[in-house]
C-alpha cells in the first residue's frame, strides 16, 4: 500500500489513538504521543498540513517497529 500523500498531522494522531497512543505534551505545532501498550513507546508527530512524505515513513516505521508490525501491515490497520 502506498503512503497518503494528502495526510495532515491531526488526522495521523486520530488514526495512531487506534492503536492505544495519547498526546502527552505540544511544543509548538509538534505533538508527542505515548503508549503504554506493549511497553512505552514515544513518537513526536507535526501538525502540518501535509506531512512530508519522509516524515510519515518515518513515525509509520518507528510505530511498526514497537507493534511488531510491517509498514503494510501498519498501514492496512490504520486507513482500512
């Protein structure tokens, strides 16, 4: 499955609440979300509109990395 390119920062973090994250804190237009699941984990998300490409690779692989899954499989989870 290819990356969205038209996702903005809000919807990303209402997508990663699915998988059990929740802001913790906002510096600036960037949010830092945690979960606790499977251990904690962090990730810093921007609220720009839109996310750079690279950007989203990199928080999808940071989270597919703590939930044990592919990027695909990640992805199916969070837009399907």
């Amino acid at each position: 499955m290819r990356l969205p390119r038209d996702l903005c920062g809000a919807d990303l973090v209402k997508r990663l609440e699915r998988l059990g994250y929740q802001t913790t804190r906002q510096t600036g237009s960037h949010l830092r979300l945690t979960s606790t699941l499977r251990g904690e984990h962090h990730v810093t998300v921007p609220r720009h509109d839109p996310l750079r490409i690279g950007t989203l690779a990199a928080i999808l692989d940071a989270v597919g990395a703590h939930h044990g899954l592919s990027r695909d499989a990640l992805l199916d989870r969070l837009f399907n």
